[in-house]
C-alpha cells in the first residue's frame, strides 16, 4: 500500500456550499494527511490559452461512441476561458485528468504526494456495457477530479420522479412542482449537503491512491459508489463514515 505524505485541495469558488477549510479539516483529522489548500486549479496553475484549447478538445458530443478529439472552435476556447458554471457541457473524464496533470510541476508529482480538484466540468467515462457514456462525480486518479455538477446529474433520481416526469411532460403540464413533491430526495443546485457529501468522494480519490479501491460494496459505507441519488445521500449524509472494515483499514496505514 501506498502512503500519502501530503495532499493538495483544490477549490471551486464558483460551489461556496462546499467548505474547503472545513473538508481539509475532517481529513487531517480521519487520515494525519498534511492537507495544503489552494485556489481554484487554474487560478494557482494560471491561465493558459493551449490548456483552454486542451479542454475544449475533450468535450464530448457524441455519448454513443468512444472518445474523438475534438477540433475546437474560437468560441468554445474563449468560453473554456470564461468557464460559465451554468453550462453543463459534458467531457471526457481520462482526458480531462491527463490535461490537469499537465498542468502541475513534475517536483509534485512523486506518488506520496496526491492532487484533489474540485471542477464544475461535468465528466464522462465510456462504457463498452452498453456502449455509451455516462454521467461519472469522480475520476480517481493523480490528480483526481470531483465534479460538482457530477454529484448532481450522475447518481439517479428516484424512480417515481421519472415516471411522473414522463406522465407530466405527455400532458405538456409544468414540471416546477414536481421538484417540490420530491424535495430533500436528491441533490440540488445550491444544496447545503454538498458540504458533507464531497468528504465521501474525497475519500473515495484517497482509498484510490493507498488501495487502488476507491468503493465500498455497503451502502452503510462513505465509499459506496452511489447510482441513486437516494442511496448517495443515505450513505454520506445519513452514514457519513466509513465501515469498520474500511476503517480498519485506514487504521493499519
């Protein structure tokens, strides 16, 4: 097993529910990482015009197929720069890891030390399952990637929601209170929990880089790899810790 001598956080400014201070706290305190916190990824890296470029080469357009690099228009590179958080536009996970890899200096990059950023680009991975891409919240890696908007479009909503959904949108009716029907049932824009749920998938990217298992298969677990959204709030919100058997563990490291 691998040791983890430091570990670099990085902040999304633009997801303020998510408390840096307060996330690099409760890993010092679970693990006796050397936490060091830092701004958004690019701000501390700075802003590049071949790395907006980079990004826009990896959106994908096409879920049904695997990976094409992608020849970016002036637009899409200039709003890589601007990075909106209100356009959900989707990307290749691996790809969008390998280009924030880049980006950080050879001197941190040794294997005791682990990169862990926080974006909004909601990232993608291709399954040859059922031959398509799919929503993912984690690319566990070094440096691994936690999409904000991951933890909400990934998981699922609960099933009854889909099934009014449909019902509601055949009879052309407004869907704005079906939110409200559903409330407190999965995770929103602006949702307090996101606090608490970004300590599950941070610790997710560390088992990752000291086991090379990032998931739990018990829902009573913080690594359970949630693909409900009701099953992701139960075990970060309402378990919130890891199984004796993950924290044994962590205990022995």
């Amino acid at each position: 097993m691998l040791k983890i001598s430091k570990l670099f956080l990085y902040d999304e400014p633009s997801v303020p529910q998510i408390k840096i201070e307060s996330l690099a706290e409760f890993i010092k305190k679970q693990t006796g990482i050397d936490v060091e916190m830092r701004q958004c990824f690019f701000e501390h890296f700075g802003k590049k015009e071949k790395t907006f470029h980079d990004l826009a080469s990896c959106r994908v357009f096409n879920p049904y197929v695997p990976f094409e690099k992608h020849s970016p228009t002036a637009e899409e590179v200039a709003s890589e720069e601007q990075d909106p958080a209100s356009n959900i536009v989707l990307y290749d996970g691996f790809e969008l890891q390998n280009i924030f890899k880049t980006c950080i200096p050879e001197e941190e990059l040794s294997r005791d030390q682990l990169h862990l950023i926080f974006t909004t680009k909601l990232c993608c991975s291709y399954d040859y399952e059922d031959y398509r891409y799919h929503g993912r919240t984690v690319i566990c890696s070094n440096p691994s990637v936690i999409s904000t908007t991951g933890i909400i479009e990934a998981p699922a909503k609960p099933r009854d929601y889909y099934l009014k959904m449909y019902e509601k949108m055949s009879q052309g009716l407004n869907l704005d209170a079906l939110k409200n029907e559903f409330i407190g049932r999965f995770v929103e824009y602006g949702d307090d929990r996101m606090d608490r749920i970004a300590r599950g998938y941070a610790f997710q990217a560390i088992f990752y880089h000291l086991t090379g298992s990032p998931f739990c298969e018990s829902k009573e677990c913080m690594l359970y790899n949630a693909h409900w959204q009701e099953d992701l709030l139960h075990a970060q919100i309402e378990i919130g810790k890891l199984c004796k058997q993950h924290q044994t563990i962590l205990d022995n490291i």
